[in-house]
C-alpha cells in the first residue's frame, strides 16, 4: 500500500543557517509581515532577522500580538495587519504560536469566512510564502501542515490542517535557542517527545516517519536533560533543535494520537501551555496505550537503552513506561494539582473536555480501540 511523505519547502540547518538565506527570502516577496510575540521581539534572533531583511532591502512589518496560545482573534488582527502594511509573505519567529500562527494568517489572507469554518476540512488554496524561524525546541511546526488556534466563542482548540500550510521555508539555527528557561526547555522538549512517540505508535506510521521517530526518541531522552540544566549547552541545543524537527516531520506524515487528544482541552479550558499538558498527560495515556502495541514500546526502550535486545516485548515496554516516568521526575514536570488546577472544576469539565478530544480525531490513531468512556477514566487518573 502507498503512503505520501511531505516536507517543508526547503530547511536550513545549523549555526548561522539565517545568514544563509537572503537570496531565498528575496525570491519570496517585497514586504514580510514578522509574526512574532513580544518577548521574542526583543531577542537577537530578532535582531539579526531585521538586520537580515535590511541589508537585503526586504520591507516587513512586525505584528507581535501573538500573547499566548493563539485565537481565532489574534489571526484576524494579524490578517489585517498584513493587508494594510501591503505584505506578500511571512515570517513566523518564535516558540510554536508565532509559528502556528503565521500559517493560519497566510491562509486567512486568501480564504473566505472565519478560521473557525474551517475545523475539520482540508484547507487548501494559493496562500502567500511562509518562512518559520523557531526559537524553541519542541513544538516541530516549521515542519507541519498543522497549526491549532483557539476558538474563543467555543473554548475549544482547533486543529486545522491542509498540505498548503507547510512553510516554503524552515531555518533551525539553534543559538536561537539558547535563551529558553529551564521551564520552557521542559516543556517544548516533552511536546517533542510526545510527537515522536505518539507517531511511532500511531495507525498511521511508515517506514519512513519510524526512522525519524526512533532517532528523535534517542536524541531527546540523550540531551533534553542537558538542556535543561544547563540551557548555554551547545551540542544539546543542537540536537534538540533536530530532534523537534524529526518529530515535527513524524507527526506532519503520521500524525498524533491519544496525547494531544486530551490535551487540547485541557489547554484550551484551562490555559496549561500545550507542551506542558502533554507532559502531565504522556505517562498516564501511554501507559493506557502500550498493550495496543508492545513489540512498538518495547522498541522505543531499546533505542534509548532502557532495556537489552535479549529483554521480551512486554518487560522492555514496562521499561520503557519507567524510563519516561523518570524523564518527567528530572525535568520536574508538575501535576495538574500542583499546576493550580481545582479538581472540582476539572472533573465539571471532563465531559466536555472528552466530547472535544473525541472529535478531533487524534485518539483514533491510536494503536487501540479508544473511546469516550476510557478519556473520562483516564482524565479521572490524573488526579
């Protein structure tokens, strides 16, 4: 059976890669309009991307409303920022939101109606170019058709998706990394873990996304750590700066499963970043998902050393499980009792938050049956 695998346009990779990519940035248009937030807009990744499109003459407009997770209402100020500065294309520059967002404004820019119309569908059309510069390691967007954006009329996130949403361009330079917190670096990495994982025990994994998903895994649970305890560690910015990507390029040809799911809801009702969320939730919802795949778990502690080849399925999955409960004790992931959650209100929203995980359509890929019933069990297991 055939299977497609898409990347972005073209990536730049390493130190300095940004320098490299005047020429290409030329060929894209006369104005950029920056999408960005407003402590990344102070950063010199921002500073050298000014410098960048002044030295090559390229006009842009900086548009840095993007202040959290993105809405249906950031996307429509930033779509009309660009129509009124004259723009033709766009930068994204940031953490996943400015990212997300870029996209979500280049397709606005062209489609009809509200973004919320779209949930669910194909997008498609001739949208402008998209260039995305990420400053976090985890989130993958400069690699995904995908991009999620809060439907405030609804409080639900809305994952949108289409093939026209890939960036032409990805810069991966990971200096720009370096003045992530502790706090960020944890979670951004979590969200990477969670893509790769998710995409190698999805319905929908190929040979080919098996490759960048195992690698990925490998890379993470090597230097995330090393990264957040020491965010001036080169090599480990490095890696984890690839490691996002692969993951990202993982989740874009496989896509995601029970995680993100139930994630989403918890982010879009009660505000936990969705790197964050998917670290509360990514033991208790793979612990739940591993007998639909052992021999794949079991695998995943094997690339990372956890448990020897000679190791049956199901021991080295267990393995696996515990080696990822650790990852979660290092990186001090929080609870969503020490996060501040109340439980009263959360356990008032489960059904909700089920009904919303359900029609995303993430659970099924899961490699077993899933169903309403077991995401309220499991919501309940958190606590």
């Amino acid at each position: 059976m055939s299977y497609q695998f898409m990347l972005p346009g073209r990536t730049l990779v390493g130190q300095n890669a940004l320098e490299g990519c005047g020429d290409i940035l030329t060929g894209f248009g006369r104005r950029a309009l920056v999408v960005t937030g407003k402590i990344v807009v102070t950063t010199d990744a921002m500073k050298k991307l000014a410098e960048l499109l002044n030295t090559r003459k390229i006009g842009y407009s900086v548009f840095d409303g993007i202040t959290g997770e993105p809405t249906d209402r950031m996307i429509e100020e930033g779509v009309r920022r660009y129509r009124e500065d004259g723009c033709d294309f766009l930068i994204g520059i940031g953490g996943g939101s400015p990212l997300d967002s870029a996209k979500a404004i280049a397709a606005m820019t062209v489609l009809k109606g509200k973004i919320s119309d779209f949930m669910g569908q194909e997008i498609r059309g001739d949208f402008p170019p998209v260039v995305l510069i990420p400053t976090t390691a985890g989130t993958g967007s400069e690699a995904t058709k995908f991009t999620i954006i809060t439907d405030t009329e609804k409080d639900v996130k809305m994952l949108l998706k289409g093939d026209a949403l890939l960036p032409q361009l990805a810069v991966l330079d990971p200096d720009f990394t370096l003045s992530a917190p502790p706090g960020v670096t944890a979670a951004t990495g979590m969200d990477a873990l969670t893509h790769a994982v998710e995409s190698y025990t999805s319905r929908k994994a190929t040979p080919l996304t098996d490759l960048y998903a195992l690698d990925a895994v490998r890379r993470i649970f090597t230097f995330l750590p090393e990264a957040y305890r020491d965010g001036g560690n080169l090599k480990a910015r490095e890696e984890m700066a690839l490691a996002a990507y692969e993951a990202g390029v993982c989740i874009n040809n496989a896509s995601v499963t029970l995680v993100h799911g139930m994630s989403r809801p918890i982010g879009a009702l009660f505000h936990v970043a969705h790197g964050l969320s998917n670290a509360m939730l990514i033991h208790t919802c793979l612990s739940f998902a591993m007998d639909g795949c052992p021999r794949r778990f079991a695998e995943l502690a094997r690339i990372i050393g956890a448990a020897p080849p000679s190791c049956d399925d199901r021991t080295a999955a267990e393995s696996f499980l515990t080696a990822l409960g650790e990852l979660c004790r290092v990186l001090e992931i929080p609870t969503l009792a020490d996060y501040g959650i109340s439980k009263e209100e959360f356990f008032r929203a489960a059904p909700k938050m089920a009904k919303d995980a359900m029609a995303s359509g993430s659970p099924s890929n899961t490699v077993k049956f899933v169903s309403e019933e077991d995401l309220l069990f499991l919501y309940s297991r958190l606590w």
